[in-house]
C-alpha cells in the first residue's frame, strides 16, 4: 500500500511539472508570436518663463495656443499670457545659461536681433556668462 502511495505522489508531481512546462511553453510562443506593443507616444513639452513674475512653467503642445506653437516652431518671437500672474504677452520660452542652467529671456526670445556688425553680446542676467564664448571654450567642434 505504501508503495502505491508513492507511486501516486510521482505520477502528480510529474503531471504538475508537465502542466508548468506547457504553459511556459505557450506563454512564450505567444509573446514570440504576437507582435510587440508600440510605445505610448509622449507629448512633447515646452518651458516657459513669465517675464513679469519669473514663473517657470511647462505646457504641453496641446496647452500652447496654436500661433504660440507656431511661433515656437518656426525660430520666431513667442509670447503667450502668463497663467500664474495673467500678464498679457509676458511669458517666453527661456534660454538656459550653460553655466549656471538658470533659465532667462534672451533678447532672441524676444525677436531682438542684434545690427550686424554689433559687438555687443547678450550674457545671462544671473552669473554674467556669455553663451557664444562659454560654447566656444567648452564644446569641442566635431571633425
């Protein structure tokens, strides 16, 4: 009797490692088979910063009016009104300092493009760097 009860623990622990190895089996043909999930497309997002209140702020392309967009889009002047302290026309996307990484409105930003020949260059407001020359003296051209 002793033997038939081992017996019958042998015969269900080999159909219990049977029935994982076919449902492993399956599992991975299917995941094999199935083609695999597109990654969820993520909405770009656009910095802001309120001239009049120095907000930071991030929008997403569908919170940004649509001429602000294209403004953004096409390297022209964008301002929109500020949401935090409603100033009309007072928030632009900012330039970050490559020094210090504070954000400010570069006259760029603004649609002020220096006279050629101008020598006169624009430095951020926080640390007194200038981007050209801090560009110049810490990124190596590529060859």
């Amino acid at each position: 009797m002793e033997l038939m009860g081992n017996r019958n623990v042998l015969v269900g622990v080999i159909g219990a490692v049977a029935v994982v190895c076919v449902g492993a089996g399956v599992f991975s043909v299917t995941r094999v088979v199935s083609p695999p999930r597109a990654p969820e497309a993520v909405e770009p997002s656009y910095e802001f910063l309120c001239e009049k209140c120095q907000a930071v702020f991030s929008l997403r392309q569908s919170q940004i009016p649509s001429e602000v967009y294209e403004a953004i889009t096409t390297a022209r002047p964008a301002a929109m009104d500020c949401p935090r302290c409603g100033a009309h026309s007072s928030a632009y996307p900012p330039t970050r300092c490559p020094k210090c990484g504070k954000p400010y409105i570069s006259n760029f930003s603004k649609g002020i493009i220096p006279q050629p020949g101008s020598r006169q260059r624009e430095v951020c407001p926080h640390c007194g760097t200038d981007p050209y020359i801090w560009h110049r003296q810490h990124v190596k051209p590529e060859v």
